[in-house]
C-alpha cells in the first residue's frame, strides 16, 4: 500500500517487527510533553514493575495478586542499605534487586506448590505476610512510619567520575536507561526458546507436561524473573520518592499492578507500559478533583475486565493485525 | 523386538477397577488396537503407560526400561508420545509453534538467550513434520482457529515433534467425517513407519485396515488378543462388544 | 501449665473459638460460591465489611442491633444476587481468572464507596445492651455474654445450613457441585436460579460475619481485606469447596491465632501464614482438599 511514496505497510511491518526503537522514542519525548517529570519518571518505573509483572502473568499466563511483594524488597532493602550503609547508588539498587530475588526464590517456590485460583491467593498470603512483618520490625523498617531521608548518593566510579542523577530530568533518564537496558533483556527472553515454553504454558499446560517439559520448574524461574524486575522497580522508586512506606507492600499495590496489565493489555509486551501511563496519568487527573479516584478507576477496571480484556495495546495491535491481515510478530 | 510390556496393571479408584490386571506386549513397528466399550479402561490404560497416572499394582516396561510410577515428563522423555481425544494443543500460538515448541522439548528449555528464528535445526523439523501431515500452508495460522480435522491432524503433529519411539493414539478420527477417517487413517498408517503405534479406536473399519494386533478391553480387563482375523471371528468379543454381528 | 495461668490459658482457647466462628461464617460462603459456581468471589471481605457498616446504619436508623441481626445478612444477601445477576454471570465459563479479577475490582469499588460515604477512619460499635457483662460457668470461668452469643449464633446456622443441605431437594443439587448440570435441567429446574441463591447464601453469610464481628473489632473500611487474606488461608488449609474442611480449618486456624497472641504475640499476626506454608509444603492439597477443581 503505497502513499506519496512511502511505503506505510512496510514501515508499519518493520516497526511491528522491531518495536523497541520506536517505543525509545517516545519514552525520549515523553517527560517534555507530560504534565510534570515526576510523573513521567513514575510512569517508567511502574512501567518497569507492570512489565516484570506481565513475564508471570501474560505470557505464562499465573495470575498473583501479591507482586508487591517483591516491589516492597526491592524498595525496602534499597532504603535499608542506603541509611546504615555508606554504599554507592549501583550497589544500593543492586541491594534491592538482590533481596526480591531472594523473596521471589522462596515465596514462588511455595505458591509454586499449587495451581490455578490457589496459586493466586497464595501470592496473596505471602505479601500480606511480608505486610505484617514490615509493619511490626519497626527497628528495621520504621513500621508504620516507614523509613525517611533516605540518602541520596552520586551516581559514580570512584577516581572515574561523579554525577548527581537527581534533578528531575537527569533523573527521568536515568531511570529510563535501567528501563531500556530490561526492555531489550526482556525482549531477548521472551523471544528465546525460553519465552515461547512460557507461552506454551499458559496456553495449555498441560500439554506442556506432556511434552516432557518440568512446567513446574520453569514455572519457578518464570516467577523469579518476575521478581528481579519488580524489584528493580522499587530500587529505582525509592531514589524517586526518597522514602519507603507499608504501602508499597499493601495488597492495594498489587490491585494497581493488575489494573495496569489489564488496561494496558496482558498477553501484549508494551502493553504495560501503555497501561501503567494510562492509569498514572488517570489517577492524576482524576485525583484533581476527588481523592475518592477509585471509584473511578475501579468501574473502568470492571468493565475492561468485561468487554476489553485485551487492554488498549491489544486493541491497537488487533487493529493493526486487520490492516495488515496477518498476525502480528510478537510486540 | 518387545518394546512395551505391562504385567498385571491394575488402577483402582475408590472400589472401582478401571484397569485390572492387564497384560499387554507392543513389538517394536507393531500397530496395536486397543477396543472395547465405552468405560472399558482404554484411555485410563493409555494415562498408566504414559505416565499420568500411577497404577495401583503392577509393572510396565518400555524399551527395555521399567517405567511404572514414573511421573509424564519422565516418560515423555524417554520416547512415549499421546494424542488426544479431546483437541490438546495451543490456541493462540500459530500452528507452526505448536510443532516447534514440540521439537523443542528435545533440547533445552532454559534458553534464555537464542532467537527461535535462528535454531534452523529445530525450525527446519517442525517444517517437516508439518509438510508430512499436511499441515505446511498453514502454518501462520492461528492454531485455535484451525478448522476441526486440521486440528486433529495438528494434535499428531505435535506428539511426533518429540521424535517419539511409541505413539499413544486416542481415537485420532473422532469427529471426522468418513472422508476425513480415510485421510486420517492413510496420515497414520503413513507416520507408523519407523514408530510403534497403540491405536484406541471405535471405528471397525480403521481398526481391521490398521492393526497387525487388537487387544479387546471389557470392564477394565483384557477378553481377547490376536489379529483382526481371529478377533472378527472370537465369540466373546461379539457378544460383548460388536453385539453379535458380523463385521 | 506451660507457665500460664489455666483460665488465661481456657479464655484464650474461647477466644480462639469466637476467632474461629467468624472464619467459619466466611469460609463456607466462599466455599459453597465456589463448589457451585466455581468463582472465587474476592469481594467476600468487601461483603463483610459492608455487613458491619449496614449494622451500623441499622442501629442509626431503628436504634436496634436484634433488627440488624435479621435485615443486615438477608440484605446482603440481596446485594449479592444482583452482583451474580448483573456481572458475574457475564463471565462464566470463561477463562477462570476472570471472576476473580471482577470481584477484585468491585471490591476495591465497594470499600473506596464507604470511603467515600463514612470516612476513612471507622467507628466504633458498642456491644448490644442485652449481651453486655459476663456469664460464669462453676465460678471458674466467666466469659463474655456477647461472645458466647456469636458462637451459639454461629452453631445454630451452620446447623441450619446443614439441614437445608442433607434434607432440602435445593439443597441435594447444590451439594451435587457443578454449575451446570445437567440432572438440573433435566429436572427442568431453572438453575439461574440456584446460581442467584448460592451466591446470595454466600454474601448472606458474609453479612452475618460482618455484623457479628462489629462489636468485637470495630468498623473501619479496611476490616474486610485482612480477614478475606486469612479466610482464603483458611479455605488453602481446608480445601475450597469442602464444608467440612472450612468448619475444622476454621476452628483450627482461629485456636492457632489466638493461642500465638499469648505465646507469642510479635507473631500473632503472621502465625497464620506460617500455618499455611507448612501445610503447603506437608500436604498440598489441603486437610480435605478436593484437589483438581480449578488447578
């Protein structure tokens, strides 16, 4: 389909093939055009989360109700080394990686224990766990109050360089560069051999089995996966915030990470990303006129869930799918 | 050459005896009917084999190997491949997938690395296996949106991505139309080549045309064995099974 | 014993019973939902929730806890058929994650909504006039009337739902557990019907719990979320789908609860999960699981 001498179906194909660039761009241009940075450099990092989340849920197709879970390590241990130690950035976010991983090996290896509706609210059990424990270790945590003035190193290479990411601009980029890094490894895993069993899984398990797959081993990995990028996201919201709370543990942020997917689209790989600007962007809007954005939010999540389960992204790309008339590479 | 022998297999659920007692050997190249009413214990035989379920006594060895209480993917490694009854595949993955992800159980799952478009070995079979059972034109197709024979023939090809030794074939014509059985029946006498085939079947036709051996279930216990001649010909398996008439 | 006194150690056993009755209330609603609609209805702690503030509502407007006793459960239980009529019903059948993630989001609506319309902080409820003060057994133990009156409350409908189970022709085609059978239609009964029952049974049930427990634990809008958390460990334990399971789970896990806060009260909030996760590494499927549904 040719117009003035562009050739749109391919370029369209191309992009569809190769989303990333295309998505880079955007995320470029996207803190100059939004509201205020802070909440561009939000709609990245819980983008991060959405999408660590979705490697569970859209593609392998286990639905947990408790990734805050692994969020709130992330953002936990980050915070925690960050005040008692004098460790640098990298570290420090390293720190936070490290924990949720650890979290993700065991809870997942006990949720792991059973399947379907079971599996979910086990998740959920676990993070209300991790809540409670939170709540009441205040020598750790800081409880109910939660851990303040956190400190705020440079970015640096001792005897190499020094750069203070903090103002926020620098320090939407910042972000976005941990983001782009797990955009292109996420890409590279869920189009590897690795990434398609997933599929396979979700689709029909059972036959996965069948085939002699140890669906309950990759199941494990699947979820750990989830967990390392969840909680890199946290690492990175607490440099954000400059404070971890309980809430980032409460069940509350697991509904948020959900609503996210669904909006966005779960069985898409953007798709959170869309759906995480889309409901940051939402609430702030609708949070200018009532701090009641639930009731909002809630019903368009009902109703998504009832006639548009397959989120915005997924619209978009079934429409593109009818213009091109075959199905889409994975994008 | 014996590739598949059960010795007194008995599953019980509860006080029921689905399977009871049942001896059975498969040669290797054998295609071995299995028949018998329905709740005779045919597709509970083929869950024991392949390792879905445990059996309550009794021993089963394949290849040489003992293999009873070993769990599916176990066994489906060792070279025991199903196909269902009830259409088992993968709706939303294309229909050439479904077979990669077949061939694909032979080598690492924990390839987080590769690009699957560059395994030419992997992609190069399941092409392959697909021109084999017809299946080649479609391969982007969407395989929830194959059409009802074009699914049944993808559920054999996903079973032969695993390179399988024995193929255990649950009613592979069901649903078909008479001419849909014919093709069927040819796409299966044409992959047996190589392989051992145990065939579950209601049809009489495709059992007699395929077989070179028919085990009769009834009421989970095995009531005659031998080729389609003399299992035509048995007095038991009429009156139990075709109802006294001559087929 | 133990270095406790042994009428500490009989109350916080009583406590554990009272504990106990209220998971019992909300397991069976969640069991019975789901043995015959196979939904998983997370909005059961919303429901709850609701039972409580409609109590409070009821005492504002007929001055009276006894008329909430009866209005609140049957209320609620209305509240529940409309949300199986109007929107769970449009998901059956499908996927089976998907009434889970309805009733998630119309919880998140139904608390965000007595938010709105009470306030974030809660209330109080005060104990009945009626049922206020002790009653003494033997002069050795005195336990308070309110809650001896939640455990016979209790007693008394778990034996009523029991009869209406064994003995009531409704009751034989729920216990028969699928959600569409095919003897039903047979029987040329309209099983929409059933459906709309059940689930308004369940959120009924919920209710009860909700005003029962508002004396004990106050009204605030989050009251519903930990308790839906530790009554789905209670269904893990028991195994969704088995009344028998959601009763001895109950009573167990809410001795288990209750005996932590006087042995151990730094944990007494998480024992619970503990619990869980032992039993999932021990025995899987539960205390009576009917494993397979839905896995």
């Amino acid at each position: 389909m040719k117009k003035n001498g562009f050739d749109f179906g391919k370029i369209m194909s191309w992009l569809a093939a190769n989303p990333i660039p295309l998505i880079v761009v955007v995320l470029v241009i996207v803190p100059f055009i939004s509201p205020y940075k802070a909440l561009a450099t939000q709609m990245v990092i819980l983008g991060l989360l959405a999408l660590g989340y979705n490697i569970l849920y859209g593609y392998t197709g286990l639905l947990s109700f408790g990734h805050a879970a692994y969020f709130g390590l992330g953002a936990y241990a980050t915070g925690i080394i960050l005040i008692r130690t004098n460790c640098s950035l990298l570290t420090a976010i390293g720190a936070g990686v490290f924990v949720a991983f650890v979290g993700a090996c065991l809870i997942g290896f006990l949720c792991l224990r059973r399947r379907g509706i079971y599996f979910a609210l086990l998740t959920l059990a676990f993070a209300q766990m991790l809540y409670f424990t939170a709540n009441m270790w205040e020598s750790l945590t800081g409880g109910e109050a939660g851990l303040r003035n956190i400190p705020h190193p440079p970015l640096a290479i001792p005897g190499l360089f020094s750069v203070d990411v903090y103002a926020p601009t620098r320090f939407y980029f910042f972000v976005l560069a941990f983001a782009v890094i797990a955009l292109i490894l996420l890409n590279r895993i869920l189009e590897s051999p690795f990434g398609r069993v997933l599929q396979g899984i979700r689709e029909n398990e059972n036959r996965a089995k069948a085939l002699g797959y140890n669906t309950n081993r990759i199941k494990w990995l699947s979820f750990v996966l989830s967990g390392i990028f969840s909680g890199l996201a946290g690492s990175l919201y607490t440099l954000h915030i400059g404070f971890v709370g309980i809430d980032e543990l409460y069940w509350e942020m697991s509904g948020k990470i959900l609503m996210m997917i669904l909006l966005g689209g779960p069985g898409t790989f953007f798709g959170p990303f869309v759906g995480a600007g889309i409901f940051l962007y939402l609430e702030d809007i609708i949070s200018g006129y009532t701090r009641y954005w639930m009731i909002v939010l809630g019903p368009i999540f009902v109703l998504s869930v009832l006639f548009f389960p397959q989120g915005v992204w997924g619209t978009v790309r079934l429409f593109l799918e009818r213009l091109r008339k075959t199905p889409l590479e994975e994008g | 050459m014996e590739i598949l022998r059960t010795e007194k297999v008995t599953k019980r659920f509860g006080g029921l005896s689905a399977v009871l007692d049942v001896d059975m050997t498969l040669e290797k190249n054998e295609i071995q009917s299995i028949i018998g009413p329905n709740g005779a214990g045919k597709s509970t035989l083929f869950r024991l084999i392949n390792g879905e379920m445990r059996p309550s006594s009794g021993r089963i060895w394949f290849n040489g190997e003992y293999i009873t209480g070993m769990d599916q993917t176990a066994v489906s490694l060792r070279g025991i491949a199903t196909t269902y009854q009830i259409t088992n595949i993968f709706p939303r993955l294309s229909t050439f997938e479904n077979v990669r992800l077949a061939v694909q159980s032979r080598k690492t799952a924990y390839n987080l690395w590769s690009k699957c478009g560059s395994d030419t070995k992997v992609n190069g079979k399941a092409g392959d296996i697909l021109r084999t059972t017809g299946l080649h034109r479609k391969k982007d197709v969407l395989a929830g949106n194959l059409s009802y024979g074009d699914k049944r023939r993808l559920e054999i090809a996903i079973a032969l991505g695993t390179e399988p030794i024995l193929l255990l074939m649950d009613e592979p014509t069901s649903g078909l139309s008479p001419v849909e059985t014919n093709e069927m029946a040819g796409l299966v006498r044409q992959i047996a080549r190589g392989l051992s085939v145990i065939l579950v079947e209601h049809k009489m036709k495709v059992v007699m045309d395929l077989s070179d051996k028919i085990t009769v279930l009834h009421e989970g216990q095995v009531i005659a064995r031998g080729d389609p001649g003399s299992i035509r010909e048995d007095a038991t398996v009429r009156r139990v099974y075709l109802g006294g008439v001559k087929v | 014993m133990l270095g406790i006194p042994f009428n500490i150690l009989v109350f916080q056993v009583f406590t554990g019973l009272v504990l106990g009755t209220i998971f019992i209330l909300l397991a069976i609603g969640l069991s019975l939902i789901f043995g015959l609609l196979t939904v998983v209805n997370f909005a059961h702690g919303a429901f709850y929730m609701w039972g409580a503030y409609a109590a409070l509502l009821c005492i504002g407007c007929f001055g009276n806890f006894w008329i909430g006793l009866i209005v609140v459960p049957v209320a609620l239980g209305i509240a529940g058929m409309v949300v199986e009529y109007a929107l769970i019903r449009r998901v059956y059948g499908l996927n089976p994650d998907y009434p889970l993630l309805l009733t998630f989001g119309l919880s998140l609506i139904m608390i965000e909504l007595v938010r709105m319309l009470f306030g974030t902080t809660g209330y109080p409820f005060n104990v009945p006039a009626l049922l206020k003060g002790s009653i003494n057994f033997f002069n050795l133990f005195s336990f308070p009337a309110y809650r001896i009156f939640v455990i016979a409350v209790t007693a008394a409908v778990i034996a009523s739902l029991w009869l209406f189970l064994e003995k009531s022709n409704i009751g034989l085609i729920i216990r028969g557990g699928t959600r569409d059978s095919e003897m039903v239609k047979a029987l040329g009964i309209d099983i929409s019907r059933i459906w709309l029952l059940v689930f308004g049974i369940g959120t009924g049930l919920a209710g009860l719990a909700g005003i029962l427990a508002a004396p004990m634990r106050g009204v605030y809008p989050e009251m519903g979320i930990a308790m839906l958390v530790e009554c789905f460990v209670v269904t893990v334990v028991g195994g969704m789908g088995s009344l028998k399971g959601a009763v001895v789970s109950g009573l167990l896990l809410g001795q288990v609860v209750s005996l932590s806060c006087l042995f151990a009260p730094a944990m007494s909030n998480i024992v619970i999960f503990i619990a869980m996760a032992f039993v999932l590494l021990v025995r899987p499927s539960g205390l009576f699981g009917v494993s397979g549904l839905l896995e």
